[in-house]
C-alpha cells in the first residue's frame, strides 16, 4: 500500500484460482495492531506496547485477521457490466471500489468513486440535478459524526473503523470546522515504527507532526505530492452541486463540508453521496 500510494488491497486466493475474496483496508491494519494493546495500553498512550510486539504481528496471516478487523467483503462485477451496475454496487453497499473480474473470479481491474466522479464531471452540465443547491438536495441537518479538537488520534482511527468512515471532521468548541481526519492520514505510520507515538497526541497535534514530517522528509519516504488541499473544503447551502463536483475533483478528494458563513458545521457531502444523489432514482 504505501509503495504504491494506495489505501487498500485486494486479497485473492492462491488455492482457488486467485479468486478475489476480500479487500484489506489501511484502517484494517492499524485495528489489527491495537488488538495486541490492552485497554490500559491505549488509555495511558504507551505505543511502545507495538514495538514488542511487531514481530508475532509481522507473522499474523490475512486470513486470522478477518474476525478481528472484520475485514469487508469484495464486491466485483463483469467485463461486460455497465457504469450504472458499478455505482449502484457503490451505493447499494456503501462501499469506494468494485474490482472487475473474469468469467473465473480473477482480478482484472479496479474501479473506484473517485474515478466515476471524476468521469461525471466532464458532463456534469447534462446530468439532472446539478443546478439544484446542497440544502434543495437534502445535504444539511443529517445525523453528522465528527471528533473534537482535543480527541487523541487514536480515539479517532478507531471512531472511523467502528462506524464503517474513511474521515471525520474534526470541529472546534463552537462547531466551526477547522480540519478533518482521514484514512490518508494513517499512511505515514506505514514508513516508520516510531509515528505510532504520534497516535496519543490530540487529533490536530498528530496532523501538523504528520505533514511536517512529510514535507522535510517526502523524498525518503516517496510520499505522493499533489496539489495543496486547504485544511477545509467547504460550501455554503445555497451552492449548487456543480460546485461540489468541482471541488471534489479539483483537490482529488472524497469530501467536503457543509458550512453556514461562520463556518459551523452543517452536513458533510461524500463521493458516494453525489452518486446516490444522481442516480438512486435510476433504480429500477
């Protein structure tokens, strides 16, 4: 994963015809190491907990972590498959990829939101919807999850894996939105050991510690640079999904912010929200 700059695998099975049988997330992994810390582990910040104890979990096999990262299932579709087969997949299972199989179960290719999105910007012009506002679209006042500014990190890593998240915002003491925590953010633990003690820190310490480490030390680790993204991405309820669409895309990433002009926090809008938006009436 993080040779490759990416969040997730797919795990195939030599002994069935590398048949795709689940995928394993980075937010997976990091479950899979606070299952070997105890509850006392966790609470008093001792991390160092993880460093007796990489070998066994070095040694851990996929498929005796299912059970303890409950490790989502696969979801694929034929060569032959349509767009609208993939994003109701998306939006029927909540879930970010949908791998492309052969007539034997095997792995030929991968799709993810991301890439539809993208896709759907270039004629977001023709699609039904679009001029409509956020609020006309029902994206303000949902049940909303997000973390404190004073929440440890770890605290929030775990928040998202137990209510199936990839990031939470995180908001200030008078709900303002000023950042965001997100599965990405777990990758520097990847390069090196010793960034799991960023894990005690408050959500907003462990960000800044982690982009100062990847801006002085990008080259030795090939961290994957792109265009700056502000600390917030964000939009009123009086702006038109157009605009959404075009955020998402331009900054390359899966989220953004409802916010009224004093930046408190209203709703938060997904990749997979857009899509349900767009087709959930296309299903028939």
């Amino acid at each position: 994963m993080i040779e490759n700059h990416i969040l997730s695998l797919v795990v195939i099975d030599p002994e069935a015809n590398n048949i795709a049988i689940c995928t394993i997330s980075i937010l997976d992994i990091v479950a899979i190491m606070f299952s070997h810390a105890s509850k006392d582990d966790l609470e008093s910040g001792d991390f160092n907990i993880l460093f007796t104890k990489k070998e066994s979990i070095a040694k851990l096999k996929i498929k005796d972590c299912q059970e303890i990262a409950e490790i989502d299932k696969v979801w694929s579709v034929r060569p032959e498959s349509t767009l609208l087969d993939v994003i109701f997949l998306f939006i029927q299972h909540n879930v970010h990829r949908v791998i492309v199989t052969d007539s034997n179960g095997k792995p030929v290719n991968l799709i993810s939101q991301s890439r539809v999105v993208l896709l759907l910007r270039t004629m977001m012009e023709s699609l039904p919807k679009t001029t409509k506002s956020v609020e006309e679209l029902g994206f303000v006042g949902r049940e909303l999850v997000y973390v404190g500014q004073d929440k440890k990190a770890y605290e929030a890593f775990q928040i998202m894996k137990e209510k199936k998240l990839s990031a939470l915002p995180i908001v200030d003491s008078q709900n303002r939105v000023i950042g965001c925590i997100s599965s990405h953010d777990i990758k520097q633990l990847g390069f090196d050991m010793r960034f799991f003690g960023l894990l005690e820190h408050s959500v907003l310490e462990y960000l800044h510690s982690l982009r100062t480490h990847s801006t002085v030390e990008s080259e030795p680790y090939h961290i994957k640079m792109t265009i700056p993204i502000p600390d917030v991405v964000s939009v009123l309820p009086n702006q038109d999904l157009r605009r959404v669409l075009r955020l998402l895309t331009f900054y390359e990433i899966h989220r953004v912010f409802v916010t009224d002009l004093q930046g408190k926090l209203l709703d938060v809008i997904t990749l997979g929200d857009v899509l349900k938006v767009l087709f959930e009436d296309h299903r028939s």
